[in-house]
C-alpha cells in the first residue's frame, strides 16, 4: 500500500510539465559553473523576472532556500541578539517562535481568534498588543498556518498605517491567486514592509527550495546581508521561471483546490461532533473530540494515510489535513465520516 502524506501542505498536484522539461534539457554547465547573471546587473534571472512582474526594481526582490529561509534572514537581520521583539500569531507556524529563540529575540503572541465557521484576525486585540509591545519585527500570516484564514485588505491596510515603527512582514507562503497588482502597490507603498511568498506550495515545488521576499524601499539592511555572491542554484531558478510561465496549468490546479477546499468544508459540516473551519490555504484544520484522536490516529495508519495530528496547546484537538489529489481527499474525508459514524453512535 502506498503511503499518502497529507502533514505538511505539499501540493500533491504536481508541478507543471515545463518544470520537468527543464530537467530534461538541462547541459552540464548548469551543474560546473556559477551564474553569470550578475554580469547583467541583478542577482539572478529568477529575481529579475519577478521584478518585471511585479513591476519593481531588482534590487528589491530576495531569494532565499525557500520562504523558511527569507524569513530567517529578517528575523537574523533585525531581532538581533538583544532581546528584540517578534509579534507574531497565538495560533502559528511553531518555526516562526523557534527562529526568534535563536537569535535570543522574545516572541509576543497576538490571537487569532475561533469565529463560527473560521478563524479570523483581531484587529483592535492586533493593535493593542501592537502598542504596548513596540516590537522590531511583526508577524502576519495570511493565509495563516494551521488556521487557514486571511487577513482582509481593509485590515491589512488598517494595521500597516499604524505600524510604521517596526518591520512588518506578511507570510504569503499560501498565497494562490493569480494577479499582481495589489501587491506591487502594498510593496511601494509600504517602506517597512517585506512580503515572502514561495514556489512550495501553489507551484508544487518544495523541493527545489525556491522562496522569494519583495521588499519595502525603506528596507537596506536586509537587501545587503541578503546577498549571495557566487549566486544561486542555477538548477531551481530554471524551473521556477518555468512554473513561472506555466499560467494555465496552476490557474487549474487553484480551482481545483479552491473546490477540493469546498468539498472537505461541505462534507466534514455534516458529520456530528467535529468542526471543520474554512479555509483560503491548502489545507483545513479540523477540530475533533480530544478522546478520539488516539483510534482516528490508529484507523488513519491503517489507511497508509498521513494527517497532521496537532499538538501545540493551543490546538491540540485539532487535525490538519493538506489537500491532496481529488481522490486522496475523497479517501480522507470518507475515512473521517465512516469513523464518526461509529464514534457517535
Ligand atoms: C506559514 C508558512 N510559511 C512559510 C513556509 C515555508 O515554506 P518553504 O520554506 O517551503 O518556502 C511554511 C511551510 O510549511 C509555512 O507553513
């Protein structure tokens, strides 16, 4: 039996076929020599092409070992070794704390909040927290991880106009909409503001290690210890412009995720006892009786199907499941249905 891993929001899609024939056409000097790209006066024609599609100076683009990296890099150029603050999201990605432990910084938590059917960002909770803290570096996700909800544009612009005293970084690892604008303009109007998106999760390509940072004008540090002298992978770069030009292939693939995401909303509502929550990511959180993890976890390995079985405090009864293929996720959520029945009966 095939095992099925559903636990760390990969995208079980794929990538695009033109990011495998890259692979195939690839010479040897891919592999022996370092780029040249610098000759032609940015980093590396990855960088360049994100410039020109988000229309901003090359030199404002960052590309890191994937969005972790990125976000460590700020987290190092800012936090600093002193005791700094980093707000970041009560319900959180846990490396976001791990990565201010490093540099001895302090995390401050602001909540997220359980709403009805989603999680939600509190805005005025956000502000206040905001004030008191003065921190040198804050934390939005959206979507967020586990949680899967966004912060809306009106809050986004709201806290951004207040926040001009620290570093604001917006984690858009599960970005995956199409359609640049929006953040071009957050981007140049915003100095202190560096949004981080990735090739992981909406290209399918988290192996490779491809992530990338936009960052705010006002921003000269990070831009500096950023750089990479001998260049980057010359192998990844490739394939990433390669997704890059695979439009229709990814437009299909967010459909398709935005309806595997319906799916799982509509049929986990019907059964008694757990609670699914909506979801803009590619992933939903599930929260179940405490009692039942242990025989789900028990059925699930049997199945050969890998679910993230949350163990934070704070969502300990909680399931996080990555949307897979069509069928994968038909699996799961009749999995989960048949084992309620029983459960509750
Ligand atoms: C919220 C969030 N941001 C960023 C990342 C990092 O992704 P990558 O390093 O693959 O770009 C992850 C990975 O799961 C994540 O959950």
């Amino acid at each position: 039996m095939e095992t099925v891993y559903l636990d760390r929001n990969e995208n079980n899609y794929g990538p695009s076929p033109k990011c495998l024939e890259v692979l195939k056409s690839a010479t040897p000097d891919l592999f022996y020599m370092y780029s040249t790209d610098y000759k032609n006066g940015y980093k590396s024609a990855l960088s360049n092409r994100l410039a020109t599609e988000f229309s901003i100076t090359e030199d404002r683009v960052l590309l890191g070992y994937g969005a972790e990296d990125l976000l460590k890099q700020v987290v190092q150029t800012y936090l600093n070794r002193k005791k700094k603050k980093l707000l970041i999201p009560d319900h959180s990605w846990w490396y976001y704390k791990e990565i201010a432990n490093e540099v001895k910084g302090k995390s401050v938590e602001y909540p997220i909040v359980e709403g009805k059917d989603s999680y939600q960002y509190d805005i005025d909770k956000l502000m206040e927290i905001y004030n008191e803290s003065n921190p040198e570096v804050v934390f939005l996700a959206s979507p967020n991880n586990p949680t899967g909800n966004s912060i809306s544009d009106e809050q986004l612009t709201y806290v951004l106009d207040r926040m001009t005293k620290s570093i604001v970084v917006l984690d858009e690892a599960y970005w995956f909409s199409n359609g640049n604008e929006k953040t071009t303009e957050l981007v140049n109007k915003y100095s202190n503001l560096i949004i981080i998106r990735t090739f992981s999760k909406l290209y399918a390509l988290a192996g490779i290690r491809i992530g990338y940072a936009l960052v705010g004008s006002g921003l000269k540090r990070i831009k500096k210890l950023s750089n990479r002298y001998l260049g980057y992978n010359r192998l990844s770069e490739k394939v990433a412009i390669a997704a890059m030009d695979s439009f229709e292939y990814y437009n299909d693939i967010s459909k398709k995720m935005a309806a595997d995401r319906e799916l799982y909303f509509t049929e986990l509502s019907k059964v008694e006892n757990i609670k699914v929550f909506k979801s803009d990511a590619n992933f939903v959180l599930v929260k179940i009786p405490k009692e039942s993890i242990s025989s789900l976890k028990e059925l699930f390995v049997g199945k050969g199907l890998v679910i993230k079985f949350m163990n934070e405090e704070i969502v300990n009864s909680h399931l996080r499941i990555s949307l897979g293929t069509q069928e994968q996720n038909r699996r799961v959520i009749d999995a989960i249905t048949e084992f309620y029945k029983t459960y509750n009966s």
